[in-house]
C-alpha cells in the first residue's frame, strides 16, 4: 500500500514537472559590425508531438544534433512576417523528461524586414521578437524562461532588458525567471537612468520635457495601478530609444517607447502621460493571446485605464480630445470580437469606448472591482471576463457587453 501510494505521488511529481514552460539558454556574441553568433539550447518539458519555430533567413543554421526520436523538417515562412524559415520538430513519443534542440546559427543582424526598427543603429541595438533573431515558437505565443549570455557589447553600450541584468565587461547576463514571448533588449550608448519607485526609466537626455513628462506619470501610474491591481511583480523598466518610427511596445516589465514624433518643444502633458498609463498598465494586462479576439483584453483595456489614469491625474477635460477622436475614428470600426485578432482601431479606439459604456452602465465602483477581479486571473479570456461581469452586474449586462463586442 504504501510502496502503491509512494508510486502514485512519483507520478503527480512527474506530472508537475511537465508543466514547466520551455527554457532557453543563450549563448551569443555580436562582433563589431553586428554579426551574429548564436548558440540556443530550447528546453520542452511539455507532451508534445510537434513543435515548430521560427528563424529569419538571414541566419544559417548549422546541422542539428537531434535528440533520439526527433525528427525535424525545414519549410519556408512568410508568417507572420516575410523570409523566415520554419523548423518543425516532431517526437516520436510525447514525453514529459527535458527534450533539447540547440540551434547553432550565424548571420547580420540587419535586416530588410524590421519593421520600421533597425536593430543595430549607430547609438547602438534595439532588439525584439520583429527582428527574429532567436527560435521563435511558430505560434508567436510560446512563452519561456530564458538565461541569457550575450558578449560583443562595447563598454559604453548601456543595457536595459527584463529580469536580473548584470553587465561584463564585454558583455551581458540576462536571468529572467518568469515566462514572456520575447527576449527584448536595449544596448546603446548614452543612456541615462532614473530610477523612481516602482520605475526604471533610460533616455539619452532626462531633461527634455518629453522625458519629464514620461518619468512623473510612469511613476505617478504605477503607483495609481499597484492601488487598484495589487503589487508589481518586477520594476517596470522603460527605455526611450531614438528613431523615426514612433511604435513603442510593452513586455512583461520591460517598455521601449521612441522620441520619434513626439518630441516637440511644447508637447502637450496629456500625450505622454496617457503613453506611459498605457504601458505601465501593460504590467498587469498582456495576458490575453496576441492571435485571438481575445486580444482587446491587452489593448482596449490598456487603452481603457490610459484614460482613467489621466483623468485623475490631469483631469477630465484632458481625457476629452482623446475620447472625441476615438468616438470619431469608430464610427465604422466593425466588430471587436468575431473575426480572430481585433484590427488596430477595434482594439485602441473602439474597444475602449465600450469599457467606458459599460462603466457608465454599472457605475465606477462595479467597474473597478471587475478590473480588480479580472487582473487576478491568471490567464484572460473574454469568458473569464464575462464570468466576472456576470457575478457583480448581473448576466444580462454580461451578454449585452458580449453583443456590443461583436455588432
Ligand atoms: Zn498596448
């Protein structure tokens, strides 16, 4: 009985290992003109049977050593970007013990297709999952664990990335031990830090009045959102890049925001402190799939707190330009839900004048604790959503927010 039962808790023991979301440990030198070599060891411990990823073109992939029982084939890719190879792995049996795929590759960084975001320009790198530089799991949404050896940095090059970053003296240590999709990384000469509660803030220049704006209301954010939502997990870190591409985006802890198109003298405050509200928020909501119409629970609900952040910190007539220009950018928005991922007006301007319905429809006390409620879900889904809308409004209101989603 005993030995049974001791057998029994072996079992469950293996079926929580199992669990464990894949690990990456890189090893990867850049040499002075940005070419790269790198050496990436992908850790499933999950059951699967196949399991593809995705490398840009421009890097060679030298022959695998594949693990007994692995077999892999190569196609090509132009999802979700173009030139891109897909390696698919497929196991002969589902195993649940630590399968290893190292990719060994080398080749430039640059690329044609960037996105508008050069990885290696002449202040240094901006690297993200556009710039598909490490296996990415062909589904854009496979979220790791990463220990990350990074050399070929010149001294000077200051580096802002997610998890403990310990800097070499040619080099970089990024230990992250909570799962994103990507593994982000900032790496440019004249950065400077400001470090306020809660925040970690980079910008070549902390003076300038776009740089003022963003470190008062990333700090006076934060705060506002650990009142409602609960502690941060990690600091947020933000960088302030400089390019022409105005895109900014948000991971676990970690933002990239760009001076471009934004940095005019007389910049008014309501711009960048709904910039950061939104990023900062970011911290709590990212945890619906990028793929999926579940996606306004990211976006418009980002978008959403924005604007409750500026109204509080600068007042409702601030908010009110913004809410005009997305009530008439709307207009003939289409559906948020009901066609896979919302487009981009579906999820910043319109899916966020729906919250602010609901909340005049509930009251603000109701909304707030919705939010609250939701926040703690580990994973978000429109269900999980409406599940809580249901308990503290009724399920009437929860099926006529459903209907507006998707009308
Ligand atoms: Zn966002």
């Amino acid at each position: 009985m005993m030995r049974l039962l001791f057998g029994l808790l072996m079992l469950f023991a293996g079926a929580a290992a199992a669990a464990e979301p894949p690990h990456y440990v890189m090893e990867a030198r850049f040499d002075p003109q940005g070419n790269l070599r790198a050496d990436v060891t992908v850790m499933l411990t999950e059951a699967l049977s196949e399991k593809a990823f995705l490398l840009s073109k421009r890097f060679t992939l030298q022959p695998m050593q594949l693990p007994p029982g692995v077999t892999m084939t190569r196609e090509d890719s132009e999802e979700p970007m173009e030139a891109l190879n897909k390696f698919v792995f497929r196991f002969a049996r589902p195993t649940v013990e630590p399968v290893k795929l190292s990719f060994r590759y080398s080749g430039p960084i640059l690329t044609e297709h960037d996105s508008g975001n050069k990885p290696l320009r002449p202040e240094g790198y901006e690297l993200f999952i556009d710039h598909m530089w490490f296996p990415v799991g062909a589904d854009i949404q496979t979220r790791f664990t990463v220990d990350a050896t990074i050399d070929g940095l010149a001294p000077d090059l200051v580096v802002v990335a997610q998890g403990d970053v310990t800097r070499t003296p040619t080099g970089v240590r990024i230990e992250r031990d909570y799962v994103d999709i990507d593994l982000p990384m900032v790496a440019m000469r004249g950065l400077e830090k400001a470090g306020v509660p809660g925040v970690e803030f980079y910008a070549r220049d902390l003076d300038t009045r776009l740089a003022r704006f963003h470190v008062k209301h990333a700090e006076a954010a934060a705060r506002y959102f650990q009142a409602w939502f609960g502690p941060l997990r990690q600091p947020v870190r933000m960088a302030m890049v400089w390019r022409e591409r105005s895109m900014g985006y948000a991971r676990t802890g970690y933002t990239v925001l760009s001076e471009g198109g934004r940095g005019a003298p007389d910049i008014a405050e309501a711009g960048p402190a709904g910039y950061v509200g939104h990023e900062v928020a970011h911290a709590w909501w990212m945890l619906a799939s990028p793929l999926t119409e579940d996606f306004w629970l990211v976006e418009s609900v980002a978008e959403y707190l924005s604007m409750r952040y500026v109204e509080t910190a600068l007042g409702i007539e601030a908010v009110e330009k913004e809410l005009a220009e997305k009530r008439e950018a709307s207009a003939d928005a289409g559906p948020v839900m009901g066609h896979g991922r919302p487009n981009r007006v579906q999820l910043y301007q319109k899916g966020p004048l729906l919250l602010i319905d609901l909340e005049k429809k509930i009251g603000r006390p109701a909304m707030d604790r919705l939010l609250r409620e939701m926040a703690r879900e580990p994973v978000h889904t429109t269900p999980v959503f409406m599940k809580h809308l249901s308990a503290i409004a009724d399920a009437d209101t929860a099926v006529a927010f459903e209907a507006a989603l998707r009308s």
